[in-house]
C-alpha cells in the first residue's frame, strides 16, 4: 500500500470507525491511553471459552486520526480470532498494517489498541484463574489501565 493509500485507509477507519462502542456483556473492559498526547481507547472484550478466542471486540474512544482509525481496524482483525494469535501480535505488525510510512513517526499512537487488548487478554486469562482457584490465588497483577 502505498503513502496516499494509507492516508485514505486510516482516514476512512477514523471518519466510520468499525466496531465502535459498548458490549454490555463484555467479560473484560480496559482502558488505555497515552498520556503524552491525551489518546484514550478502551476495549470491551467478549472471549468464546471453549474455543479461546475473541468472540467480539468493541472500543470507545478519543484521541487522534491513527489512534482511533488503529483501534477500528485492530477490532476487524480481532474478530473470532485465536488470543494466543492476538497475543504473538508484534507492534510493528500493526504499523505495517496501518502503513509504516505514515505511522512511523507516531508508534505509541499507532499501537495504543494492541498494547490494550493484549493488556485485555491478559486480564481476562488473569480473571478465569481467579474464578477456578479463589479470589485468594496467587496470580500476576495486571493493571486496571494500560499506558504507552
């Protein structure tokens, strides 16, 4: 994809952003943001447990053009997808989705959603451990908000 093709594929995710707002029956709701530039995602996270995947994926959010067209774009990509899938997601993965040329000079920006969902994931495996050992198990904090 070229510069100008980028340019327009961001533009278009911003301006209609897919998958955007609330699940009310979401098993995991994180926010993150970027405090440098005031970019705020949170992702609503629905996980199918037999098959370990997304079931569904929403975000709310404000901020800027690549912040929130990456977050509407990452939740197309998520969609029934495997989390161990999500997980192995590298950041630059997602700037080379988005367009390295235009991204590159905003990458907290451009992987604000991945970092979220991860951070998601991760509560979301955290929270099924809780629930078939006790609140009292011994697990890895995570935390209630994901920074860039």
């Amino acid at each position: 994809m070229d510069r100008q093709e980028a340019i327009e594929f961001l533009l278009e995710h911003y301006e209609a952003p897919r998958n955007k707002g609330p699940l009310p029956d979401a098993d995991v709701v994180l926010p993150g943001g970027n405090p440098g530039c005031g970019d705020v995602v949170t992702i609503y996270l629905k996980v199918n447990r037999h098959q370990d995947a997304v079931e569904r994926v929403s975000f709310e959010g404000e901020g800027c053009t690549i912040s929130q067209a990456a977050a509407s774009i990452l939740t197309e990509l998520a969609q029934e997808k495997p989390l161990s899938e999500i997980e192995g997601m590298d950041y630059n993965d997602m700037i080379d989705i988005l367009g390295r040329e235009v991204v590159q000079s905003r990458p907290r920006c451009a992987t604000l959603a991945l970092g979220t969902i991860k951070a998601a994931i991760k509560k979301y495996r955290r929270d099924r451990i809780r629930e078939e050992l006790g609140e009292g198990a011994p697990v890895e904090d995570v935390p209630e908000r994901f920074e860039i």
